[in-house]
C-alpha cells in the first residue's frame, strides 16, 4: 500500500492510496478457497467445486467484497499511519479499480484542530447560595397540609358547603342513553375545586347525605370517545355521605406522617427541596460564565463536516423557510457548540476524566427517588434506550469537566433571597426568551430546549 498526502489546506486531508493489484488478487484467492470449502453446486461434490467455476458464478460478487473490505482496512490504517485525528466520517473517492489493476482511490479527511489550552486559573465566576426565607416554608407547609387534608362526617341533616367532601355513586345519560362510562360508584370530590366537569361542584353544593340529585353538566372536548365530545350529559347522583375537612395541626405528628422526623426535620427538607430548585438554574448561569471564557479564550479552526452535522441536528424539525431565515444564527451557535465541545473534551483527556458504570447507576437511582410512583418507567427506559444511558454518561463527564474548572478558577460566592435569585434567573433568561419560546414551539416534539422557570410551589 502506498500513501500519498495529495493536499492539505485547513482541517481537510486529501490522501492519495494505491493498493497493488498482486495482493487484491491474493486476496480473492483467499476469498475463493474459503467459499470453496462452503459451496455446494449442481454436480459436484461439496468442497470439491473448482475455483474457476465459482469465480465463473459468483467473481463480481466476490471481487466486490474484497475492494469493500480493502477500502476499510487500508484507509484505516493509512488515517493511523498519518496519525490523523479524525473528525467524522472520511469520504472515499475511487479512481481506478478493476480485476487485474491496482485499486487508486482519494480518501478525504477532516481532522479535529490541535488544541493548546490556555490556563483558566484567572477566570472568575459567581458561585450564587440562596437562602430561603422563613415565611416561603411555612406558606409550603400550609400547602403541603392542605393536600393531606382530613374529614370528618357531617350529621345526617347537614348541608354540603365549599370545601366539604362528598362521596356519591352516579348514573349518567346523553341523549337518554348510557355510554361507556356512565357510571360511577363511591366518587370522593372536594367542592369547591371544580375538578370533575365544569360547574359540576357547584350543584352540589347544600346536597345532605341520601339525597338524589340530578345534575346537568358538559362533557370535555377531550372526552376518549369523540362522539361523546362537548355533549349535554344529565347525572343522577346518590349522595353517601357529607364530609368536613378537620384544620390539620403542623406538628410533629404531622411531619412523621409525612416521612420526616419532625416538624424540624419536615421544614429542613423543604428547604433544601426549595434552595435545590434555585441552585439548578443558578448553577447553569454560572456555568455559562465559565464557558463564556472558555470560548473567548481560545481560538480553533474547526472541521466544516462537524458544522454542518450540528446544524442539520439543530434543525432538523424546523421548515425549510425557518432554518434559511436563520442561517446565520443556527452557523453562529454549531460553532459555538462544536468549539465549546472540543475544548471541553481536550480538558477532559488531559486530566484523564473519566465515568464510569457506577456513576451512571448512581445517576439513574437519583432520578428514581426524585420521581415517586413512576420508579419502574424511568428504569425501564434506561433499560429500553442505550442512548439515554450515553447521553448521561455524557452530561456527567461535562458536569465532571465544569467542576474540575470551578476548583481552579476563582469563585466569588454571592448569597441571595429567593426573590433576588428570581430576578437573577429572570434577567438572564431574558435576552434569549423569545428566541427559547419559537424554537420550543417548533422543537416540542423532541424537547431539544428548556426554559428555566423557577416557582416557590
């Protein structure tokens, strides 16, 4: 094998190989002994069917295969010889080839830039510390004894107010006829939060326990059964029994029912719940400062194949109009991606980061536990989607990267209220608001972008 640079202008390698005809040929000999030891044919014995015969029968088929698998081993090895760092996939152009002639062929290579890191111990960024003030946890412990709210039985002849409990069983008719899932048996609604069909609760309302009360309601434009959309329905409901809600005391007694220690324990957890909804989108801020650096820092020449990609994963759900209109953008951020993304990974090698199976695992569990009642979907897709499991594995090495620069530059640390840190997440989201808001409505379907909106519920 002969290799020849042919040009290299940029990040683009042109490679000139030639493979001698003596050894393609060896090669299909190689190639036809093997099929000759397999090949059964019409008249001759298996093992015993001549070479000429198969190259007769199956010679282009044959040939075929070999150039295919020369094609991959010799521009291999000619990327290795030339100690290329490849970036993407290279393109081959066959110049001459032929039973009986030398293979020529042009491999074109895009190789990723040389990387020479600036030091970053002089970059600053804010490291944000909230406090969550007094007054948000005790709203959210009202809030919280609300949803574990208790009742207790009204006397016979009591009415039902807002806010009481009824338990009814219920048959439903449209048109005066039944329809799948017309009835209802033991149905617990709270009145007063209009959560069954619109003006449903109100109707409901001064009801004692046997009563029989016929009620007229809508049904949902969203109802399964399309026919049964927006219909009249006429409900004739049985009122068991009448319940008032009981004032439940935050206590103690409260916060061991709710899985903490105590009430003390209870409102630690609330904070830390809070003080991590806010430490997630400040953490992203301060990363984006680290990056921002990072980015003007350095100044590469990247590989045009690896724009392009990027923007095609971009936009591949947006219109032909939308991508044309925002050519320049969508060039402006591949770039930045794919400059940010090599750097990153260069600082990754060189302090030889690594993630491994356990940290994955550990990952996964901690987004179990954070999703209650859903524990089996979330590892069930894990196991479903191997490339769920590598994107996470890449998102860890990142957060690894960004953590290892954190220890190394210097961290102004800065506390904030919830209300400043609103204002900070608010301000810095603001600039890019409309621009998240068209590409989450064209984008919804694969969720590439999310806002980040921080609420004290």
């Amino acid at each position: 094998m002969k290799v020849n640079v042919q040009s290299k202008k940029g990040l683009r390698t042109t490679l000139s190989i030639e493979i001698d005809k003596k050894f393609i040929q060896q090669k299909m000999n190689d190639k036809l002994n093997k099929i000759q030891s397999e090949v059964s044919l019409k008249g001759f014995r298996p093992g015993k069917v001549p070479p000429a015969v198969i190259k007769n029968q199956f010679g282009k088929a044959i040939y075929g295969e070999v150039i295919d698998q020369l094609l991959k081993e010799t521009s291999n090895k000619a990327i290795q010889e030339k100690k290329i760092r490849l970036a993407g996939q290279p393109k081959i152009d066959l110049k001459s080839f032929g039973e009986g002639k030398n293979l020529n062929y042009e491999l074109h290579v895009d190789s990723l830039p040389e990387i020479k890191l600036k030091p970053f111990e002089n970059f600053k960024a804010t490291n944000y510390k909230i406090k969550v003030e007094n007054k948000i946890i005790e709203d959210k412990l009202k809030e919280i004894s609300e949803q574990h709210k208790s009742f207790t039985d009204k006397k016979d002849e009591e009415k039902a107010n807002s806010g009481d409990q009824i338990i009814f069983d219920y048959s439903a008719t449209v048109d005066g006829q039944k329809f799948e899932g017309s009835e209802g048996k033991g149905v617990q609604l709270e009145l007063g939060k209009d959560l069954f069909l619109k003006g449903f609760d109100q109707q409901l309302i001064g009801a004692k326990k046997n009563d029989i009360k016929n009620i007229d309601a809508i049904l949902p434009a969203n109802h399964p059964k399309k026919e049964l959309a927006n219909k009249k329905t006429k409900f004739e409901c049985k009122i068991l029994n009448v319940k008032k809600p009981e004032k439940t005391e935050i206590n103690d007694k409260f916060a061991i029912h709710m899985g903490a220690k105590n009430i003390l324990d209870l409102k630690r957890i609330i904070d830390s719940q809070i003080s991590s909804q806010y430490s997630q989108a400040l953490s992203s801020i301060t990363k984006k400062e680290i990056l921002d650096q990072l980015e003007k820092a350095h100044n590469l020449e990247l590989p045009k194949n690896l724009i392009e990609n990027e923007i095609l994963t971009m936009t591949q759900n947006l219109k032909k109009e939308e991508v044309e209109k925002n050519q320049k953008n969508n060039e402006l951020l591949a770039k930045s991606r794919i400059k940010l993304g090599l750097i990153l990974n260069e600082i990754g090698e060189q302090n030889k980061i690594k993630v491994n199976e356990d940290e994955i695992k550990s990952e996964i569990q901690k987004q179990i536990k954070g999703m209650p009642g859903q524990e089996k979907m979330v590892y069930e897709y894990y196991q479903k989607n191997p490339n769920a499991a590598q994107s996470l594995r890449g998102a860890l090495y990142e957060e690894k990267i960004i953590n290892l620069i954190k220890s190394k530059i210097k961290l102004i640390s800065k506390d904030l209220s919830t209300k400043e840190a609103e204002k900070v997440i608010s301000n810095f989201n603001k600039p890019n608001k409309e621009q998240i808001d068209d590409i989450k409505s064209k984008q919804s379907s694969n969720n590439k972008t999310k806002s980040k909106k921080i609420s004290k519920k």
